[in-house]
C-alpha cells in the first residue's frame, strides 16, 4: 500500500459529483455512503491506480474534482456494477465514473478505445476494426465453404446474411473475421444443430459498442440504432448479443 498523503483543499466545491448528480434520478444516491468498503471488496478495478470506488467517490465528495479529472482509474473501471449491485445505499458509482469518463475532452481519451469506435463509425459494418460489410461477406462465405467442403457432417450449415424473417439476430466479434476467421464456425456449428433460424446483418454486425465506453452518448447512440435497425428491417424478433 502507497502511503501517499492527499492534501485537501476545503474550500473548493465539487462541482463534478453535484452536475452528475443533477442527471441521475434520486442524485444517484451520491451523497449517501456510508464509507462500508462492500462496493471496493468486489470491484475488479480495486487496487488499480492505488484506488478504489469508495475512495472515488470520498475523493469526489470532497470536492477533489482535478485529481478526478486526472485519475486514469475511470477507464479501468469495467462498469460491470458490482458496486451498486452490493452497496446498501445503492449509489450509482458507475454514472458517476460514466459521466467524469465524458468530462474529459474526446480526444484526451484513451486511444485504444478512441480508436475502436472511430474505427465503428467509418462504415455501417460497426466494426471496431473498421471492417466493411463487403469484407466481412465475403470472409463469412470463404470460411463457410471451406467448412462445408472440409467436414461432410456440415455441408448443409448455413451462416446467411441478411436473411428476411430469420428469428436471431447475431453479431459478431469484430476481430474474429480479420484476424481468426475459423473462430466463427464453432458458433455457427452450434446454431446448425440447434436447428436455429439466424442471420448476421451485413449492417450492424459488429458486436462490441466501444462509444460506450468511450462515453461518447451520441456515437454510442449511433452505433445502436445501426444495428438494431437492421435487426428490425428484417424482420429479426430476437437480438442475439454475442459481446
Ligand atoms: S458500498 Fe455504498 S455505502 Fe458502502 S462504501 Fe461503497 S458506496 Fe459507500
Ligand atoms: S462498475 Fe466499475 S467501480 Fe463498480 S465494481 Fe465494476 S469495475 Fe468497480
């Protein structure tokens, strides 16, 4: 453990936890801890950075709104919920990181994920590789014939693109068909002999929604209604969320 000593200037206000707090329903419970530590014993991102959610939110508290800014501990965070899952108070931990996440400007964000979704948004695909939808038809087939030649037990298995009136709508990680393209088939094999009426969308079909964690609201925003207007135009009544 880093003994560290946080200087604390009393007389700033924390202006971050309190405009975050206006957004969420009920303040998000923000002002009600109980300094327990039950959201910090199951957080995956404690110890990171020498942090901890009950310590955010304390730092947050008192007002601490520059080290906050400056903590790269928000983009570890998984916002897996754990926190709020387990907290008596049910404090919305993961809106507060959520929102100092979007306080930084865009393009100080980590550049992975920056990249990732940039990457999302350059065709209809929403590939975090910035795969087209052509490329990504055209390895779907290669691959599918390969196995339906290879292995006779599977030459009937399908894997269609946009099939009109297909219950499943299923996406896809994003690497898989750039850089390991047999890693599809498993899946595949598995919908095959379910007997499962599916499709991949040539929109839509990336899975990972990186704008997310980016807290980027309106790319985020963009890359959902991408895909799941795709799923709606066809007819889709079920969308199979592989990610
Ligand atoms: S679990 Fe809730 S009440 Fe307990 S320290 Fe964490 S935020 Fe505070
Ligand atoms: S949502 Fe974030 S802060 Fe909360 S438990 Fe998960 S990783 Fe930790």
């Amino acid at each position: 453990m880093s003994s560290e000593i946080i200087v604390l200037n009393l007389t700033e206000k924390s202006t971050l936890k309190d405009k975050v707090a206006e957004l969420l329903p009920d303040g998000g419970n923000l002002n009600l801890c109980l300094t327990c530590g039950a959201c910090s014993s199951g957080c995956p991102a404690t110890g990171l950075e020498n942090m901890d959610p009950r310590k955010f939110l304390r730092m947050a508290a008192l007002g601490m709104d520059e080290e906050i800014l400056k903590s790269d501990w928000p983009w570890m965070c998984t916002m897996c919920q754990r926190c709020i899952y387990v907290c008596p108070m049910k404090i919305d931990i993961p809106q507060l990181i959520y929102n100092i996440r979007g306080a930084r400007p865009r393009e100080e964000r980590p550049k992975g994920i920056l990249g990732s979704c940039d990457m999302a948004l350059k065709n209809d695909s929403c590939s975090a590789m910035g795969a087209s939808p052509e490329d990504f038809t055209f390895v779907v087939n290669d691959v599918l014939e390969e196995y339906q030649e290879a292995q006779p037990e599977f030459a009937e298995m399908e894997a269609p693109i946009d099939k009109q009136g297909a219950e499943f709508f299923v996406n896809q990680n994003s690497r898989e068909p750039v850089t390991e393209p047999d890693e599809m088939v498993p899946l595949w094999k598995i919908l095959h002999l379910v007997g499962a009426n599916w499709t991949y969308g040539s929109k839509g079909w990336g899975g990972e929604n990186y704008c997310l964690f980016l807290a980027d609201n309106e790319s985020w925003e963009h890359i959902t209604r991408t895909t799941s207007r795709q799923a709606d135009t066809l007819g889709c009544t079920t969308y199979l969320n592989t990610e």
